[in-house]
C-alpha cells in the first residue's frame, strides 16, 4: 500500500490539496492561479506572500516550482504501461481480460494473427472438401443408374438378337420370305 492509499485517521492531519489551473500543465502561470500548494512539495507550509517585490518573486519563484514538482508527480505516477502480470492465473484474469493486455500477449499478436488464418483456410478447405463429397455421391448415384440402365439394355439386346427368338418373330411375320434353311450349306466354287 503507497503512503498516499493509507486511510486518514483523526489523529494525522489531512495533507494540504494542490490545485493545479487546467492551463498550466503546458507551461507556467501567474502566482495568483495556484490556490494552495502541498506542503511537502515545497519544503514547508504555504507561506503569505510578502508586501515587497522581492519576497513576491520568491513566492512565485516557490509556487511555481511545486506545481513543476507536482506535474512531475502526476507524469510519473501516470504512465501508459501495463502493471507487471501477476504469477497467479485465475479465471478472474481470464475473464477479465487483464491476461489479454498484458505484454507476453501483445508480443505474440502476429502468433494469434497466424492461428486465426489457419483456422478460416481449415474452415473453407473442409467446407469445399464437404462439397467436393457431395458431388461424389450425386454423380456416383448417377453412374450407378446408367449402368444398370447399360446392363438392362444389354441384356435386352442380348435376349432379341438370338436364333430362336429371331426365328420366332419370322414366324410371327407371315409375308416374311425368310426362313430356317433345310439344307446344309454348300462351298459354290468359282473358276478363274
């Protein structure tokens, strides 16, 4: 706990504030601006400025170093650095996302960067494969009805193109001069 966190008890007296005018963190100001100073800033308690000019300019003089003193305090107890990451992991951290702003994390930024890129390409290779195997299976599906249809047809061909169903259709079709032949075939030879 910082000496400034300690609670105030009755028997400490409560520091002396310092105000400190807005325009006057980019430069000095007039002695009449600043209200009151801290007394440990100055190395004792704020003082009445005194009727002569000298003493005047001692007092701006000291005034103006407290609020030099107390804009270096702010400055240094302002700082944009994370506080150092506890050794103790918990699930409040987690949640809370203090293990996400630490520095070990914003090192790693380009390592998340990378691991979010592979997992969109795993995502859109497995939908494509998925679709890829889709298509498979359709045209499988149809290749499988053409060649059944190949083999039916086949077969019908087949069973048409016999002797004895040609034959039989021969029959059917009385003007047909065709016929089976009752004779053996003979070799007709011709001279030359």
């Amino acid at each position: 706990m910082k000496e400034d966190d300690k609670p105030i008890t009755p028997a400490q007296p409560a520091p002396a504030a310092a105000t400190v005018p807005a325009d006057s963190v980019g430069g000095a100001t007039p002695a009449a601006d600043a209200a009151t100073v801290p007394a440990d800033s100055v190395g004792g308690s704020p003082k009445a400025a005194p009727a002569d000019s000298a003493g005047a300019t001692t007092d701006d003089e000291r005034t103006e170093e407290a609020l030099k003193a107390t804009i270096r305090k702010i400055k240094a107890s302002a700082s944009e650095e994370d506080p150092k990451p506890t050794s103790q992991l918990s699930l409040r951290t987690i949640l809370g996302g203090d293990l996400l702003s630490t520095e070990t994390m914003r090192s790693q930024i380009w390592l998340f960067l990378l691991i979010v890129v592979f997992a969109v390409v795993y995502v859109a290779f497995r939908y494509q494969c998925q679709q890829d195997m889709l298509t498979i299976d359709r045209l499988e599906a149809e290749l499988k009805d053409a060649k059944f249809k190949a083999l039916s047809s086949s077969s019908t061909l087949t069973e048409k193109s016999r002797e004895t169903h040609v034959l039989k259709v021969l029959k059917e079709n009385k003007d047909s001069l065709l016929g089976q032949a009752d004779q053996p075939p003979y070799i007709i030879e011709v001279p030359e």
